[in-house]
C-alpha cells in the first residue's frame, strides 16, 4: 500500500474537509492497483465508535468491496496473542473502593474534608488515577515533588493522593484499571512488533495523541513497514518559525496545533514532514489561513502585522460566515432555531455544534413550535428520562420522613402502576387522595392515615389500593446505613413494585422503552460493583446513584429530523454537514473554564509529566479550527447571559480583531458583512416576537348576577369579605370557584391560629379552681398535647410554643378580669340569623361567649395576628358587631332576651393587647339596618360585584385577582357593571 521510505508516513488533512470521507478516499486510492483482497488486510484504527460508525457507514454505500478492519484503539487488547493480559476492573467498581477509602480518611480526619464531598472526591481521585496510569506516572514522582507549602494543602492532598499507591505496581498487572491495562497493551504490542513487525498496513486515523498511551502507539505505529498516521485537522498554513515556537508546554499547550507539535518532537520529524494525505481541497482555504494566523500562539499582533496584508483573498474567507451576536441567550437559540428551520425546508444538512446543554436545549424548544425535532447526539441525560426521574425518586425516600408532594410526585409520575392493569383507578384515586390531602392533611402521610382515607370511602378497591401502598412506604423513614447491596436491593423491588402495581409481578414500563434499557444498563452495573460499595448511609447512597445516572444518556434516533443536528465538539470531528452553526461563543462555553484542580498546580502537574489544565482548551480550540473550516459557517453568541455581560470567546474575539485591523485587503469590510448577515436574522427574530395587541385590555370587573343566583348566606367574615372584596364573594359563592390548598400543609399563620384556638378551648373548657402557676402548668400542658398531636414540625411546635408561653401570664391575668364580669357559657358557638324581609341568613361561630349573673352576654374573638382597630371595625371588619348584633336577636341557640355587655379582640401576637367592639360608638340596630341595605342592594341588581373594592392594602395580592385579570387594570380604574343571565 505504501511505497518504501526513508522518511515516517505522517499525514494529515486539512480543517473543514470531512475526515471520514477522505480517509477512505485516501486509502483506496492507495489500494487502486492492488488485488481486491489487499482491502482485507488494512488495519484501520480509530479513537471513537462514533468514527468507526460513519467510516463503515461510506463503505456500506457502495460499491461492493471487501472492506478494512476498521477497529477502536482501545480494542487492541482484544488481540488474541494478548489474551493472557487480566481484564480491567471496572470503571464503577475503582470508584467505589476508592469512596470506601476516602471515606475513611475523611472519619479520621474530619478536618480534611466534609463527608459529603467524598464520591466528589472519589472521582477526582479516579480521574488523577486514570491519568497516572495512562502517562506513565508513578505514585512515587507525586511523592518527590519539592513543594514549597506553607499553607499545609499539599500535605492535606498528599494524604488523599497516597490512598492510590495501592492500585499501581503488582495490582496495576494484575488487576488493571483500564487506563492502567491500556497502557500495557500498548507497552506489550510495542515490544512485539520491535523483533516481529506486521507487514500488513496499519492506520492510526483522527487521534491528536494527547493522551500518554495513544501518543505511545503512534509512535509505534509511524516506525512500522506499513504503519501511517493520519492526522484531523493538521494546519498546512502554519510557518516553520510557529511551529518551533510551540515547544514549551507552559506556553503553547493551549494552541490547536500543539499535541501535533509534541508529535513530530517525538518522532524527530519537523512539520515539512507531514504530508498531505490526499489532494482534497478544504470547502475554503481561504478561510483556514485567516483562522490559521488568528490563532498564532501569543504574542501574535506582531505576526498579525507582518502576514495580514498578504491575506488578499478576505472576502472570499468570509463570503459564507455570518456573525450573530444577540442581545441574550434566549434571542441566540431563537436565531439559531430560525436558520435550523430554513434549511430543514431547503433540504440542507445543518448542525449546531456547541459544549452548551442548556443552549441545545433553548434551541430544540424553539423547533420545537415547527414540529422539527432535532437529531441531538448527546441525547438526554438519564435522571430527567422518565425512569431516571423514577427512581431518583424512590431513592430519595429512604431515610426521609414521607411527604404529601413526595407521595403525590410518586404516585402521579407515569411509570407509577404502569403493569397490565393499567392506569385509569390508579389516577382517579390519586386525585381524590390529593385533594383530601389538600384540604385535610397530614402533610406527613402515613400507612395508618392513608388507611384512614380509603376506610372512610366508598369500597371500589382502593382500599386494597391504599393498604398496597402503606406496606410499601411503610418505614422508609428508619432505613439508616447498610451495605450497598442491601440498598440496591431494597430499591430496586420498590421501584418494581411501584411500577407493576398490585395485581402485577412484573415491573410495568419501567425497563421498557431506550430510557429504560439504558437505566437497566446502568443499574446492572451498579448491581455487579455492589458487593465493592461497604456501608452507606441513605444520604451517600442517593448521592452515589445520583452519580451513577448522570454518567448516561439517552438518545433514541429514530424519531428526530434527518438533516438538522446537533452536535458536540467530538461529533464536529467525524460528521459533515452542509451548514454548520458555532453556538454559545462566549468565554466559559468555548472554551469552557478548566476544571478546578483540588489536587496539584499546572507547575506540579508539568514536573510529574502529567497533563496541563491548558490541554483541554486546546483541543477544544482544535476543535474550534476544524468546524470553522465547514463550506457555510454562523458564528452566534449572546452579549449577555442570565447575570451579566458576557465576553466573546478568546477565538472569536482573535478573528474579529484580525479582521478588524485589516482594513486596507477588505478585512474590515468583511466583518461588517458578517455582522450585518446576523442582524437580518435578528431583524426577523425580533419581527417574530414582536407582540400586536389586537384585544384591549381588560376592564375592571363588577359583574351583577341575577337575584336567584346570588348568595342566600354569608358568615360574619364573609360580609367584611363582601365590604372589602366582593368579587371573591362572586366567585366563591356564585360561581363555586374555590381555591385549593396547598399540597403540603404548612405551619402558617392560619393553621397557628387553629392550634391555639384548640388549646384554649380545652383550658377553658376543662378550667377549675386552681392557682395562677397550676392554671399555667396546665395551659402549657394541654398546648404540648395539641401540638404534638397537630403540629408535625419540631421548628414550628417550638416557636408556638414559644409564643404562647410569652403571653400566658398576662392571658391568665385577663382570664381573671374577665371571670369577675362573666362566667364562660359557650364556646366555638354557631349561630345564624335571618337578615329583615330578605331571603338571607347571616351565620358565625363565636368563638367564647360569657353570661353575666345579670343576663349580659360577653363576646370574645382569639386572635393570633394583630386585631382590627376600633376604625377598621366599624368601616370594615364588621365580624364582632355582626356577632354582637346576631346575639341580641336570638341568633344562638340558649341566648334569647339577652344584651351584649361587651365584646371584645383578644390580641394573642408579639404586641398582647385587648381590642374591645366600639359598642359605645356604634349602635347595634344601625349596624343590623345597613347590613339589610348592603344585602337588599346586591339583590336588588343596583350594585356590582367589584374586584378589590377597598382592600386594606393593594400591594396584597388575593385569591381571585388572576380570574379578574388583575393588572390588565389597576385600583383607579373605574368598575365596569356587568348584569348577566
């Protein structure tokens, strides 16, 4: 296949040209005057199954041939005289040993770090461990650094570090990760073909050999009869002078072009050395040298000033780039989601490539109103599939007291009783325990309260339904640290169970579907490293199956659109496409920020021989150079994200300098047109989104129901509602619209005034003659038994506890003066009263009322907030005069021919006060006649229901304001009456 030299085979291609199609192209131009059967005997190696897919891919098209083995480099060690070699452990299983370890070092040393870091910190180490193995470098270089620390945090990382001294040497041959196994297949195959090389031709193509063990084999490889090297995206338009620049790893490691650089200074062969491997012409080599010197390693505005005037050909480079630079990120995926659009109806091949998820994700969002589903290479990460989402959630309730929101998110979630009986009672039961969850509690659900619920229905099967969820639930809350094995297992047959529901043994749809193959995939791997996992408590288990998941997604392809994709930078370097989309160009995304480093700095890190932070920048700018080669390029960023303003990727921000310093060969001009390209899409975007109003707004609403449907009652309460808001009392009592509670009951001030109104029901009710410290043992007493029993948060029963305990002297003081006017008569009393000729009813419940030797009735309202005043009682908040006036019309049953004495607010709050009833400034019988009034004039139709009449503040928001279409109108505006029929 090669004819014989003196000189490596060292190829490469340029950036833009599709690596895949001229490989082949290459390689059977190569083969042309062979034998048919010749093709058999090429060995082919790749560094990514996604490359092995697409090469296989251009064979398959035709014509019929015999074809090369084309192989992954890491499936050298499948080779048969290589079959001795132990398998590697896996990945799982190492970072499970290592977590063990940690973790013992951290409870040992807990000053070292929080023990909720240690899975963290077992992958970093991991990950450190990998590139050990895979550089060749000992746990001893790491120990011998010389350091200068004051600090001590070289001392504290050393402790972690050493931990894994114990997986190199002896354990690394006989049980090998699989860095450490690489790099022996590697070592091994070396040594073979040094006495006994293959005269078979083999190819290691697209790999830039940056890591230590692929660098090895190309170089193994380069030195065969028949070997060659084929390198993506090898720069032809660098100078000799830039290249020797490029020595110094602290300097250049960052440059696109550098690992090439490393290469050919461990071959000793210099950048003339690398031939083309073939004549294909990149879509435009125009623009590969103006991207070449825009990316000269720096200092570079001296080279910009010496080569730029020879780029004479600017506005060919740039005829087919089109910058978009949005104002955010959401107008950026827009744009970006328009231009996908357009090709999708011409037909074009069109890709964004991009390291930005949450970018793809706004962008398939925005197809997503066209019906174009694009074809997302990375797919979606498996804890927000439908299974991932599922058992994140019952891996979440061990060790946690149950919820009503977790009970309903589990029992509401698709996968949730998906077996042969289907759905349908599983649903309509969940909705009516939801709403009595709603509107009774508890808000922490438990086996007896859900066979409480079910007990108290009609018996169509969920009582069976409810008692097969109680023993399911039942006692997760105990679960504490066990053995992996023991929290795998327990999980899994929960989520089986869930999933099957209780007239199933199977396991529903939870396995089914790519995102369940892929959670079983994931799963049965943890299933096999278990036994490695030790003991763990509920917390670290979530937090390692959290981890577990996150490394997998799910891609199903058989549902997307097939010429518009979206790719990540490994893609961009197998694929083609006919317009290819660089998104999220901003500082942070392209490149993005390296990693924190929690164990050595880049200067350590260039003494052990390990990788620099900068290596991943720089295959991320090779990345940059060969997508930017593509025959139509959009360069897109958004001048601000969520927090601020953003700054223009290192690279772009290099190309449109360099552009713009070019003034005199067009430069300049050429990026205004790039510029203005974009902002006629940004034109159109924001012609998109531009809103027409063609409804006014709404008016402010007074509707006036007809008499037969208004209200025939309303509780004392409800009038001050009427006064204040009388649109909620359309909507609540005309049109029966009422809002629903929260799912999880909270310790709210409603619910705080319920509490206390309990306790002092029962201490008064159960008073006898006692001392003032005896009245106030007790009182405290009863408030322990209601709160424990009615209050089920530990904060809250402390606080109200708190409070009361503050203000029981001075109410036991007030108990006292209010026993010299009065003895208690009734307390919680309902009563009602006919309102003059009117078909209405006005009801209360009085909280206390006393009865005076002489025949007065005392009336008494708790209140744990702050009272109304005397002049919002007798404008507004009409409750105790309403009460007061009902009392003296007979409206409680066992009151009849009695007069109020008193009535009074018992101000329980922060501030303890008494707020007496203005019975002294007010007469009851006028209180009594304008009621009749106000009521007469809502029946009568003279009066609307009007939407936030006079609140006590407009800056409240209330229940109804978004039925009334608060903020289309505002507080000044004047009602529009509306009769209905």
């Amino acid at each position: 296949m090669f004819e014989p030299t003196g000189t490596l085979r060292v190829f490469g291609l340029p950036p833009g040209a599709d690596f895949p199609k001229a490989l082949i192209d290459g390689v059977l131009e190569r083969c042309k005057t062979r034998p048919p059967e010749f093709l058999a005997t090429v060995e082919i190696y790749v560094n990514t199954r996604r490359m092995q897919r697409r090469i296989r891919e251009i064979f398959d098209a035709g014509p019929a041939r015999l074809l090369p083995r084309v192989r992954l480099i890491t499936d050298l060690g499948q080779i048969t005289a290589l079959t001795g070699l132990p398998p590697a452990v896996p990945k799982l299983q190492r970072r499970l040993e290592l977590a063990q370890l940690v973790a013992k070092l951290v409870e040992k040393q807990p000053d070292l770090a929080p023990r909720a870091s240690v899975y963290d910190l077992a992958d970093s180490l991991a990950s450190l461990m990998d590139e050990m193995q895979s550089e060749g470098v000992p746990p001893e270089v790491i120990e011998t650094l010389d350091i200068s620390d004051q600090s001590g945090h070289w001392e504290r990382a050393l402790r972690f570090v050493r931990l894994t001294q114990v997986y190199f040497g002896e354990t690394a041959n006989e049980h090998p990760d699989s860095e450490a196994r690489q790099r022996l297949v590697v070592e091994r195959i070396t040594e073979k073909w040094v006495s006994n090389p293959p005269q078979n031709p083999i190819i290691i193509a697209g790999s830039t050999g940056s890591r230590g063990a692929t660098h090895m084999l190309m170089q193994a490889v380069a030195k065969l009869p028949q070997g060659a090297l084929v390198l993506p995206g090898y720069d032809f338009d660098l100078p000799d002078h830039v290249w020797a620049a490029m020595d110094d790893a602290m300097s250049a490691a960052d440059h696109p072009q550098f690992r090439f650089r490393a290469l050919q200074n461990s071959l000793g062969i210099d950048s003339s050395d690398i031939a083309e491997w073939t004549k294909t012409t990149p879509p435009s080599a125009a623009r590969n040298r103006l991207v070449s010197l825009a990316l000269r390693p720096a200092p570079v505005t001296d080279q910009w000033m010496a080569e730029g005037p020879e780029l004479t050909d600017l506005q060919t480079a740039c005829e087919n780039m089109t910058l978009v630079q949005a104002p955010s990120a959401r107008i950026e995926a827009l744009t970006i989601a328009l231009k996908l659009r357009q090709a999708a109806e011409t037909g074009q091949t069109a890709a964004l490539i991009t390291p930005d998820r949450t970018l793809t994700r706004q962008v398939t969002a925005a197809l997503d109103q066209w019906g174009i589903e694009p074809d997302d290479s990375a797919g979606l990460p498996l804890p927000m599939s439908a299974p991932g989402r599922f058992l994140l959630h019952i891996a979440g309730l061990f060790g946690q007291v149950l919820t009503s929101e977790t009970l309903l998110t589990l029992l509401k979630h698709p996968l949730t009783h998906s077996g042969k009986a289907g759905r349908g009672d599983h649903l309509r039961w969940t909705r009516d325990l939801e709403l009595h969850i709603r509107k009774n509690g508890p808000p922490f659900p438990t086996k007896d309260s859900l066979s409480a619920w079910a007990n108290a229905q009609a018996d169509d099967g969920r009582r069976e339904w409810a008692a097969w969820l109680g023993d399911l639930l039942d006692g997760l809350e105990t679960v504490t640290a066990r053995p992996l094995t023991d929290h795998l297992e327990h999980h899994l047959a929960l989520a089986r169970t869930l999933a099957a529901g209780p007239d199933d043994t199977g396991s529903g749809e939870l396995w089914e579907k790519p995102a369940g193959q892929k959670a079983l995939e994931q799963v049965s791997e943890l299933q096999r490293c278990a036994g490695h996992g030790g003991v763990l408590a509920p917390f670290d288990y979530n937090t390692l199956f959290r981890n577990l998941l996150n490394q997998a997604e799910v891609h199903d392809p058989t549902r997307p659109h097939p010429n518009i994709m979206i790719w990540g930078t490994l893609e961009a370097r197998v694929q083609g496409a006919d317009l290819v989309i660089l998104g999220g160009l901003n500082d942070g995304i392209w490149p993005a920020a390296p990693n924190p480093d929690p164990w050595m700095n880049r200067a350590m890190r260039q003494k052990a021989g390990l990788l620099l932070p900068e290596r991943q920048i720089g295959l991320s700018a090779h990345d940059f150079q060969q997508a930017i080669g593509a025959k139509e390029v959009w360069l897109t960023r958004a001048l601000r994200d969520a927090e601020a303003q953003t700054v223009p990727s290192r690279w772009l921000n290099r190309l449109t300098n360099l552009l713009g310093g070019l003034k005199e060969t067009g430069g300049a001009d050429a990026l205004k047109t790039m510029q203005a390209r974009g902002d006629g899409w940004l034109g159109m975007v924001a012609e998109m989104e531009r809103i027409s109003v063609s409804k006014p707004p709404e008016k402010r609403p007074s509707p006036i129901p007809p008499t037969s449907a208004q209200p025939k009652s309303l509780s004392v309460t409800g009038i001050t509602k009427l006064i204040r808001d009388p649109y909620a009392v359309y909507a609540g009592k005309v049109l029966r619209i009422y809002p629903l509670d929260p799912i999880r009951q909270q310790p709210d001030a409603p619910l705080a005034g319920t509490v206390v109104h309990k306790i002092l029901e029962r201490f008064i009710k159960e008073r006898t003659e006692e001392t003032r410290d005896q009245a106030k043992a007790r009182l405290m007493q009863i408030a322990d038994e209601v709160l424990a029993t009615d209050a089920p948060w530990p904060a809250a029963r402390r606080v109200w506890r708190a409070k009361l305990a503050r203000v029981a002297d001075w109410f036991l003081q007030g108990e006292e003066d209010r026993a010299k006017l009065a003895k208690v008569f009734k307390l919680e009393q309902t009563g009602a009263a006919k309102v003059g000729t009117l078909d209405f009813t006005l009801t209360a419940r009085a909280d206390r009322l006393d009865r005076s030797d002489d025949g007065l009735t005392y009336i008494y309202d708790y209140k744990t907030g702050k009272p109304p005043t005397k002049k919002q009682q007798i404008e507004f908040d009409k409750q105790m005069l309403l009460t007061a006036a009902m009392v003296e019309r007979a409206g409680f049953k066992g009151l009849a021919d009695t007069r109020v004495g008193g009535a009074a607010f018992i101000g329980l709050g922060a501030s303890p006060e008494v707020v007496p009833a203005p019975l002294d400034e007010t007469d009851l019988n006028t209180i009594w006649a304008e009621l009749e009034t106000l009521i007469s004039t809502y029946t009568a139709g003279e009066k609307g229901y009007t939407s936030r009449r006079a609140m006590e503040k407009t800056s409240y928001s209330y229940d109804y304001d978004h039925l009334a279409r608060y903020g289309e109108w505002d507080e000044s505006d004047t009602p529009e009456q509306e009769a209905l029929t």
